[in-house]
C-alpha cells in the first residue's frame, strides 16, 4: 500500500506541474485573443502568449525549489555551532 501512495504522490505533483504551466499559458493566450478581435489587431496574441509562457515557467520553478528547500534536512546543525569553542588567551 505504501508503494501506491508514492504513485500518487507523484502523479499529483506531476499534475500540478502541468496545471501550474498550462493555466498561465491559456489566459494570457485568450486575453491577447480578446484584445486582438477588440483592437483589430490579431499579432497582440503573440506577446502574452510569451508572457504566459514566462509566467508558467516561473511558477514551475518556484513550485520545484519550494519542494526542494522541503527535501533538506532541517536539523543540520551549521559547522561550529554548538560547539564549546574556547578562545586563544
């Protein structure tokens, strides 16, 4: 059962990967649709595509380093601390 929930586990982060690039992508895509069909101008989809694009991926990296920062060991005790360190007189 515990291999199982690892599967799921990683489905679901999978998930939210595409979600949080995907859902970006798709409203500045449709906003430069509407805009273009409002202004006339068709090419305006092109710059927030790119934008949602950016916006994607930024997500994503925040997202990976947030799961990153989460996998470190919180009690590593930094080099020296702790430590009785007695000074030269």
């Amino acid at each position: 059962m515990k291999g199982k929930n690892k599967v799921y586990q990683s489905f679901a982060l999978v998930m939210q990967f595409g979600i949080n690039m995907i859902v970006p992508i798709m409203l500045c895509t449709l906003a430069g649709v509407w805009i273009g069909n409002k202004v006339g101008k068709d090419y305006i989809m092109i710059p927030l595509f790119l934008v949602g694009v950016i916006a994607g991926f930024q997500n994503v990296y925040r997202m990976a380093k947030r799961i990153y920062e989460d996998d470190k060991p919180k009690d590593k005790i930094k080099e020296g601390e702790g430590k009785d360190v007695k000074k030269n007189q």
